[in-house]
C-alpha cells in the first residue's frame, strides 16, 4: 500500500526472539519515521506488539495499529503537502531535505 504511493518502506518480520537486528533495532536507529503495527491475539505476537508500539511511542514515533488508519494518515500527509512525492519517488518533508522517510511495518 505504501509502497504503491512512491513511500520508501522496509518490512522487518523478524520476531523479537529471533535475533537482531530486528524491529525495536531499527526504531532505536531512529532511521524510521512511522510503524505500522497490526494486533493479532497469539500470546508471543501480543508481547512484542506492545514492545513495538511502547518502543515507537517512547521515541514520539507515529504507530499505527490499522492499515486503514495509516492510509488516512498518509493521504492526509500528501494532501496538506506535508509529505510531497520527488521525481524519484521519495516523499521529502515540506521545506526539508529530501532524505528518504521510511515506515516500518
């Protein structure tokens, strides 16, 4: 979905207990700028969901536990030209640099 409105976005699916790096790795990185994080019920998925979205919150990161709610929240971001898609398909910030902004989900 993000990817289809020219958004940078990397997929982390390494659980937790996998290992690093995984998703808490990269939202300490600060090399993110918003997660997108669906709930599901399994005990282990619940753990590191809360970890994900406490981890994000701690850092003042957006995190979104809906895809219909992230969609809103990026077309909203293109509309009011707080994001603007470049001619390489990188969304830059309204007068900033035209670094990447990546999601993670």
């Amino acid at each position: 979905m993000l990817s289809a409105m020219g958004l940078p976005v990397t997929m982390t699916t390494k659980k937790l207990a996998e290992g690093h790096p995984n998703v808490l790795d990269v939202i300490i990185g600060g090399n993110i700028q918003g997660v997108i994080n669906t709930v599901t019920s399994s005990g282990t998925v619940m753990r590191d969901g809360f970890a994900i979205r406490r981890t994000a919150a701690e850092r003042r990161i957006p995190c979104f536990t809906s895809l219909d709610t992230a969609r809103a929240a990026i077309d909203i971001l293109v509309r009011t030209n707080t994001i603007t898609m470049c001619s390489r398909s990188r969304p830059t910030a309204t007068g900033g640099s035209r670094e990447p902004r990546r999601l993670v989900k």
